[in-house]
C-alpha cells in the first residue's frame, strides 16, 4: 500500500551532541590560509562515499585537501578555532551558535551542504488524518532532536505548544488541553523497538531502517525549503577571519556542484538528505539570531 506523504513547515530545534573524543593531532594553520598549500578539513566518517571524491574533484581543481576524521562530534570545531583544522564540516547552524557562545568563539558558516529531514512514521496508519484523540505519540528525549519533533508534530495538528514553539520547546511546553495526542519521550535509540506500541513516532533518520521502514514511509516531516528549517542546514565552517578565502570558498562550490560529490552525499545520508546551495548571508543571519536566541536560554537558566 503506498502512503501519503504530508510535509510540514520546519522549526528548529536544540542541539547538544555528546559523543567520546576523537584525537587530531597537527601543526596549527596561520589565519587565512594553511601553512602548507593543504587545505586541512575535519569531518566525521571520512569513509563515507562523498568524502573521497571530493577529495578527488579538489585535487582537479589543483586544491589539494586533507581530511582530518573524528569519531565524534565534540572536537571538530575546537580543533577549528585553535588552528588545528583550515575547515570542518560535520555540524548545522543550531549546534554551531550552541558551540559558540558556550566557547565564546566566532566560527562562521561559509557555505551549505543539505538537510536531513526528520519524519514522523506509523504502522498503524497511512495518514496523519487517521491519528486519534488521546493516541500516543513517541518523541526522542535528547534536546538535540526534542524540540524540533515537537514542532513537526504542532505542524501536523497533533499538538499545541504554549510558547508557539521555540529551539527549547520540551514536554513541559505541551498545551495538553489544546493537544490531540499524548506524547512520550524515550531515549532515540528505543523508539523504534516501542513503535508498535505508539499511533506514531518521530524517528532520528539513523534509526529508521530499524523499524522496518523506509524514508519514504514518512506520515509528516519538516519542510527543508521553509525558511524556519534554515538553522538545521548542514555547513563548512570556518574561522571568521577565514571567510572570505577564496580558496575555501572554491571547496564549497566544488562540494556543492560535483556530480560525483552529490551522488556520494546523497548514498551515505540513505537518500534523505536535500541538498542545498544557501547564500551565505542567510547562513550568518541564522547564525546570528540563533546565536542571540541561545545565549538569552543560558542566561534565563542561569541562578540569578
């Protein structure tokens, strides 16, 4: 039986990836431009099929690049800002302006590789419409993804949130008198496990396949067009001295319009990535009201 497949306009959610160190060891780079003629750019999974033939487009293009793998994502950006790495490129606006205003460093966005939409999925029912009151609802419970699967779910009717939603929109946010469905947060990993005991689930991308679904099965998702889902586009980052080298600024259009490059992207994201071509001012602007968003969070939390 095919399904219908609702999209629904984007928000934004919280980022807070936490993963085990992942070593990088270097000479550092002077601002602007490495100390070698190697561009040297730090990602996470260099095996993934996108990676090598970027390597190999740049190296068409005389640029000749080194990629610096991580095991996780908590180390890119610092080996970033001390001059370890030239670029990296493993990260979206949110966590970005999360890493830093925490670090008080200005890492900057210089170009957009795609977004990775995130799906609503049933086996119980084709179609949002057939959701009844009082249904469970699964949601992760990481803020990483909590917020921005609360906000697909207001955006398919399921729920109300009390702020309107927000990138730090949580259970407690849910207008249960206005809302349709309960919903439950469970580790991200478990959800697809309980998913035959849900109406729904929103699941991570990385754990679709482990319900017995595909992307396609999606009942609703973010939009990656809207222009809330900006701050969830995936980036190369840069220190802000950086951002106008014209030799980064040449990677990221080779990344973005290689052929062999794209069809890599789109093998390793499972085909659920959407590639995007952003102009970089929008990127900054995101990043700056992100940025502005995260740091008045911290502040309100913090005891006065």
């Amino acid at each position: 039986m095919s399904r219908r497949i609702t999209t629904f306009a984007a928000a934004t959610a919280a980022v807070a990836l936490i993963a085990s160190l992942a070593g990088c060891s270097s000479s550092p780079a002077t601002s602007g431009e490495s100390e070698s003629d190697v561009v040297r750019i730090g990602v996470v999974g260099k095996s993934d099929p996108q990676w090598p033939a970027f390597v190999d487009a740049a190296a068409a293009e005389g640029i000749e690049v080194e990629l610096v793998d991580f095991a996780s994502y908590e180390q890119p950006n610092p080996a970033l800002a001390e001059g370890e790495l030239d670029l990296n490129q493993f990260q979206h606006i949110v966590y970005l302006a999360d890493y830093n205003v925490a670090s008080g460093q200005d890492l900057t966005p210089i170009g957009s590789t795609g977004i990775y939409p995130l799906g609503l999925y049933s086996q119980k029912v084709d179609d949002v419409a057939d959701i009844k009151d009082g249904d469970t609802v699964l949601v992760p419970d990481d803020v990483s993804n909590q917020a921005r699967a609360l906000l697909v779910l207001q955006s398919a009717g399921l729920i109300e949130l009390t702020s309107g939603g927000t990138i730090f929109s949580d259970l407690a946010d849910i207008d249960e008198e206005n809302s349709k469905v309960e919903v439950v947060a469970l580790e991200a990993a478990l959800i697809p496990n309980s998913l035959p005991d849900a109406a729904a689930a929103i699941i991570n991308n990385d754990f679709v396949t482990q319900a017995g679904l595909s992307f396609e099965d999606a009942i609703a998702q973010d939009d990656p067009s809207d222009a809330n889902a900006l701050p969830y586009v995936n980036i190369f980052a840069a220190r802000a001295d950086d951002k106008d080298n014209e030799t980064y600024l040449k990677l990221v259009e080779i990344f973005q319009t290689d052929e062999a490059v794209q069809a890599g992207l789109a093998e390793a994201s499972g085909n659920t990535i959407v590639p995007l071509q952003t102009p970089v001012a929008d990127l900054e602007a995101s990043l700056a009201k992100v940025e502005k968003d995260t740091a008045e969070a911290r502040a309100d939390s913090w005891p006065s």
